[in-house]
C-alpha cells in the first residue's frame, strides 16, 4: 500500500512551492505565459521528486492506453497534451515499426502536410473547424497533429456516434477551453444526432476559447452541400447541412501528395515506412499506402479466387454494403453469416471451394503488413460486430447491392437505423427500398420520417400520391409550427415540385412565386433558400411552356447569387447550367452549347472531372449536340461519357438517363436496330431500379415503341402505345402531359 501511495506523498509535499506559481499563471495570465509560468513551477517540484516522478513514469508507462477514470458517472477530462495515442482518435495505423511495439509502433512519423500552417490557424481561432477529402487522404492525423500543436493545454473531449451528444454539449460547455473531436461528422448528422443548439451550446460563451474539430469524407460532406434535387428540402437534409453551415470553410485536404509533401516524405532520417510509401506516391497517397489501402483492395479482388478466402471476400462484400446501406456500427457475424451467402452464391458458390467461416473470418480480420484490415472487430468483449474498412466503401468499381441484402438488413435493424438506411436507399435511387425503410421508422415515431415517407413516394413516380401526403404534413407543420417555420415553407416547396411532377408545372410555379415572396420577407431575397426557390420556380415556368420567362428569371437569380455566393459556387454553376439547358428550349441551340461549354469548363476547375455535376453537363452538352441536328456527335459524346458515369455513379438513374439517351440518338443516327435493343435493356435495367410504373420507365417505353415504328412497322408500334396510355392514365391520370403524348401519338397513327 505504502510503495503505492509513497510517490503521491512525495510529489504533493515537493510541489506545494511550486504549485501555487503554476496555479497563478492559469488564473491570471494569457496561454503563452501561463504555459511559460506553468513550467518553472514544474521544474521547481522536479527539483525534489525525481525519484517519485520516476516511480510515478512507470507506472503510466505499464498502464499506458487505458481509458481515463470514471467519476460521477463522467469521463475525468484530459488535455489535448496527454493524448498520446492518435489511432484512438481515429487515425489509421500503418505496419510496426521495427523494434517498437504497441500503438506508438503503429503510428508512423508525422510528416508536415501543406495545410498544417493553417489548420493551426484555424484551431487557434476557435469555431467549429472541418477537414474534408477522401478516406485515408490524412485527415485525422493532420487534425491531431494540428490540435497538439495548436492548443496543448485545452480539455479534449471525443464524441462517438452512440452517445449521448446534448448531455456532450452540456458537458463540453462546462470547460473554458475545450477541444471537442468528432471523426467521421457524418454519423452525428442523422437522425437524433447532432443539432445546431447543440453547436452553440459548445460554442457560446463569453471569455471562452472552444473548438469543434471534425473530419469528413468528401463523398458524405458532398451529400449535404451539393443542391440534391431530390432530397434539397427533406428536413434531414436541412438539418444536417444547417449543423455544417455552422462550420468555417472546409479545409479540403487532397488524398495524392504534393511534390513538396512527397520531398519532405522522403527526407533522409525520416521514418523507413513513410519513405518507402512516398516512393509511390505518383499513383496513391502516402497515408493511403500507410494504412495499406491499396493492398487491401487487391487482397479483396484476388480473393474470390478458387482456393483462396472467396467466403472471406463475400463477408467483406457484405460488410462493406451495410456501410453503402446507411449502417455505419459494427455488424454481429450473425448478420454477416446470413448476408454473405449470397454474395459467394453469385460468383460460383461451392465451385470456388470456399474455407470454412471462421477461416474466412479470421482471414478478412488479419491486418495486412500489421496496418489496417478488411475488417475492423468491434467491441473486445463477445460479438461487438465487424466493420468494413471504410477506404472500401467509396471504391468507384462496387457493384450494385443485391435487392435481397437490403431486406435481410431492414429485418434486423432498430427504427433509428431504418430511416438512416431509407435514405442510403434514396441516394442510390431505390425508391421502392426507401418507402419501406422509412414506413419502418414513421410506424415508431421517429422525428421525420413521415415526410420522408412521402418524399420516396414521390421520388417512386408516384408524385400525386406525395401532393395529397405532403398537403395533410404542411396542414399539421403549419398547425404546430407556424406559417413562416422553416418546416413549413419546406413543405410547401415540396408540394410544388411533386405537382410538377404529377403534370401540374403551370400550378407549381404559382405556387413558388408566392413562396418565393414568403422566403424573401422571412429570411431575405437574398437567403439561399430564397434564390433556390425562384431557380425552382424558373424551371417550372419553363416546363409550363414559358422558357423565355424562365430564362429571365434564371440570369435574375444568377446575377444575385454570383453577388451573394462567389462566382465558384456550386448553386452558381448549377444556375449556369440550367441557364444552358433554357436556351435549348428557346430554340437558341448554338447560344445553349456553348454556355454549357463554358459551365462544364468552370465545372471541372472547381470540383474536379470526375465530380457527378460535371457528369451531368457533359450528358446536357450531348443532348443538346443531338437535338441541334448531330445524331452521330451526340452518339460519340454518350459512347463516351457512359464509361465515366458507371465508374463513378455505378446503376444510378442518370447513368440510365445517358443510355436512354443513346437509344434515341442512335435511331436519329441511323442505327435503328442498335437503338431497339438499348431501349429494352434501359426499360429492363429502369423497371428494377425505378420500378414499372414510374415516368422515367414510362419515357423510355414510348421511345421504344417509336423506333418500333420506324424499324418494323407503324402497326407493331400500336398495341405497345395502347399498353403504355393504360399505364399513364392508371398511374400519371388522364391530363399528364406523358398520357396525352402517348394519346396524341397514337391519334397520329
């Protein structure tokens, strides 16, 4: 007992000189000197306690990595100096060092990136700080590499994505100067997560200093700050983008290294595995090759292999698309045990002789080279579940998800994890999977997920149905919020846009013209809520037969975003881009080319080529090229783009979109029977993805049926059209503008 307590005894008699200097020097004095005063008053009890601060060195370097005590139920709280161990706090390990052992031998040296100097700066300043690139681009270790060197002396407090985060921010609130770290901020962005109360909370506060330091994908932040049509006004959009709306500029950190970067990489003396990462540094990055990404991905691919782990390759499989699904927690090996067959069943099953399913596990949960696995266990105690790695899950060349991995899924998930998957679903346009998932959650009351339910609706070609459902949700909105909640005038831009869809733009734009004068008197003319609106309003004047109108409304609301926003705004080059596509619809074709030329040129300067809205001008540039008269270059254009899109959007409407596209072009190109059976493979591929009976299915069927037409013969093309006006009228009603194209075709004969 006494050799326990005896370097405690010594210490707390030794320091009592030199305490009260450092105590003062906390109290009165800026960071810098305090820290200077703090350091002497160290040095004098270190003049009488060497033997015990050595004893006391011991015994933190035996129980080194265990998690700080418990008291009254709290974490005791740390500062930022004593937070040794960074793969804690999320940054990926590489391969051991020779001769070192434990954490520090898995965290190579830090090499100094080009944004260091100024995430510092940033974290010196305080506010709510994001890091944003792709998975192992170095986010996490520049964020705890910035925060030591920024802020040494502050409270660190590490936020998970199962706690409880206003009892967090109530915590964090407490401390003077407090470091708050959420790694991967996209978990705390749904549903009960973190709320724009609970960041000022944090934040507020006179004579405090406060930092929310985040990292994000980029995939996940571009969810929330690119305008997603489909989902722009849900409230779970809304309020996951208000929280980052909270955040300064992100800094965006590229995953491929700089020349200066890669030199300082490659210093001599430097640490052996970071040099020997920086050498291929021309074709990855060198965090990427620290956590063995690459090399992980080539273990997955090589093996389904006969022979090799192909059972292990399905549960990777498997466990990477629970993460595509919106289940980000670890997945018991039951769950994985049931979704992995079908995933072995699909490349050959027992024809590949698959291991046994511990082998498989233990193969999939092996680190490669000592770093990073295909899986990460969860919880040490019983099954804490498995979590895909998360450098797999944005892999541009991932297949589809089996329909049936989404059932199996939604079978075992709470309510909570249900409305976080319906709108996976809704991303990757399974429409059919998001109504259940969110019927799931509306059946348990969770906040919301009656809207999103009628949202999916809508986005499922049923748009009719999500009017009568969104007006009943703005009625109860408008009820308990108020008319001028933002809830509220959300609702009812959703109500226009679906009954735009349900053939009713005319009434649509009404409907935003007066919401757009709400917006402005509410939040201002010059709100972002307020300048999409009247885009949206100018979109529907132009699909109600006034695309002069819409184009002055359109280069209105340009001119005030370019003022607003910056002329590299996205909700500018998006403006542009609609801009092109009205000038089309005005006749202006050569005028809309080379807008859209323009658009896509700024496009790629500013989110790069491989980014879907640059995607989506390439497709408008080449639809336009067909319909001023070159079949044959809009056939190029397409043949071009498509490989782009499958590697970057895989199965997506827009991807169909393009080869819809493809077929119509190719019949104007003289490809009549090459253009027949695009068309069939397009309805095939639309009735799986969108289901039977939505307009995008419908659109192409009647593109069908005219080639049918021209390439056999007008009467062949008659029981198709007959078919298809049964279908829009049971589904669309007998006054949408696809029914009376379907009646006006077949009137013509």
């Amino acid at each position: 007992m006494w050799g326990t307590v005896r370097p405690w005894v010594v210490l707390l008699g030794a320091a009592t000189g030199g305490a009260v200097t450092a105590v003062a020097g906390g109290m009165w004095l800026s960071p810098g000197p305090a820290g200077v005063l703090a350091s002497a008053g160290a040095a004098l009890c270190g003049v009488f306690t060497a033997d015990a601060q050595a004893a006391l060195t011991e015994r933190r370097r035996r129980t080194r990595g265990a998690a700080p005590p418990v008291r009254g139920g709290r974490r005791r709280p740390q500062r930022v100096r004593e937070m040794a161990d960074a793969i804690a706090f999320g940054v990926h390990p590489a391969a051991p060092r020779s001769g070192t052992y434990g954490t520090a031998g898995r965290l190579p040296d830090f090499v100094r990136r080009d944004r260091f100097e100024d995430l510092v700066r940033r974290v010196r300043a305080g506010g709510f700080v994001l890091v944003v690139g792709e998975s192992t681009a170095g986010k996490s270790r520049l964020a705890f590499e910035a925060m030591r060197a920024a802020v040494p002396a502050h409270v660190v407090l590490q936020a998970r994505p199962d706690d409880d985060l206003a009892s967090l921010a109530a915590e964090a609130a407490r401390y003077r100067r407090c470091v708050v770290w959420f790694d991967e901020l996209d978990q705390f962005l749904r549903v009960g997560g973190l709320t724009v109360t609970m960041v000022e909370t944090m934040l507020s506060g006179r004579h405090r200093h406060v930092v929310l330091l985040a990292s994000m994908r980029s995939k996940e932040y571009d969810r929330y700050s690119a305008r997603q049509r489909d989902v722009a006004d849900a409230a779970s959009w809304r309020a996951g983008r208000d929280v980052l709306l909270r955040a300064s500029e992100p800094l965006e950190l590229e995953r491929l290294w700089t020349a200066d970067e890669v030199a300082r990489a490659r210093s001599a003396g430097f640490d052996p595995r970071v040099r020997a990462a920086a050498r291929g540094a021309d074709q990855f990055g060198v965090a990427e090759l620290l956590a063995a990404g690459p090399e992980l991905t080539k273990d997955w691919r090589h093996a389904w292999q006969p022979g090799s782990h192909p059972r292990g390759a399905a549960l990777v499989a498997a466990a990477v698309d629970c993460r595509r699904m919106g289940l980000h927690r670890p997945v018991g090996s039951g769950l994985l045990a049931r979704l992995h067959e079908e995933y072995l069943a699909a490349r050959g099953g027992s024809v590949l002789r698959p291991e046994t399913f511990a082998e498989a596990l233990a193969w999939a949960t092996s680190p490669v080279q000592g770093a990073s696995s295909l899986l990460l266990p969860g919880a040490a105690s019983g099954d804490g579940g498995y979590l895909a790695f998360d450098y797999l899950i944005d892999l541009p060349w991932l297949p589809a998800i089996p329909g049936n991995s989404w059932s199996v899924l939604l079978a075992t998930v709470t309510p909570a994890e249900a409305y976080d998957i319906g709108w996976a679903a809704v991303d990757l346009m399974r429409a059919a999977v998001a109504m259940e998932a969110f019927d799931l959650a509306r059946r348990h009351d969770i906040p919301d997920a009656d809207y999103s339910h009628a949202i999916a609706l809508g986005n499922a070609g049923r748009p009719a149905d999500a009017v009568r459902r969104l007006r009943a949700l703005h009625s109860r909105r408008r009820a308990v919020f108020g008319e001028d909640h933002p809830d509220t005038l959300d609702a009812r831009h959703d109500i226009a846009r679906y009954l735009a869809e349900a053939g009713q733009p005319r009434r649509a734009a009404e409907l935003l013209l007066a919401l757009s004068a709400d917006r402005s008197r509410v939040i201002g003319p010059d709100h972002e809520r307020t300048l999409i609106t009247m885009g949206t309003h100018a979109r529907f004047l132009r699909d109600a037969g006034d695309p002069a109108g819409a184009l002055r409304q359109l280069r209105s609301v340009l001119s005030r975003q370019q003022r607003v926003m910056g002329a590299d705004s996205i909700d500018v080059l998006l403006t542009r881009q609609e801009i092109a596509r009205t000038l089309g619809h005005t006749g202006q074709l050569p005028e809309a080319l080379a807008e859209m030329a323009r658009v896509r040129a700024d496009q790629e300067r500013v989110l790069g080529p491989a980014h879907p809205q640059v995607l989506t001008s390439r497709y408008e540039f080449a639809v336009l090229t067909g319909l001023s008269g070159d079949a044959a270059g809009a056939v190029d254009q397409l043949r071009a783009l498509l490989p782009d899109q499958e590697r970057i959007l895989g199965r997506h409407s827009r991807t169909l979109s393009s080869r819809h596209q493809l077929g119509r072009f190719l019949a104007a190109a003289g490809h009549a029977e090459e253009a027949l059976r695009q068309l069939r493979d397009v309805i095939s591929e639309q009735e799986l993805l969108h289901g039977p009976d939505h307009p995008r299915t419908f659109d192409t069927r009647y593109d069908h049926a005219c080639v049918t037409g021209v390439v056999r013969h007008p009467g062949q093309a008659r029981p198709l059209l007959l078919a298809l006006e049964r279908d829009c009228r049971r589904v669309l009603g007998d006054e949408h503008a696809q029914t009376v194209r379907v009646r006006a075709r077949l009137a013509a004969g």
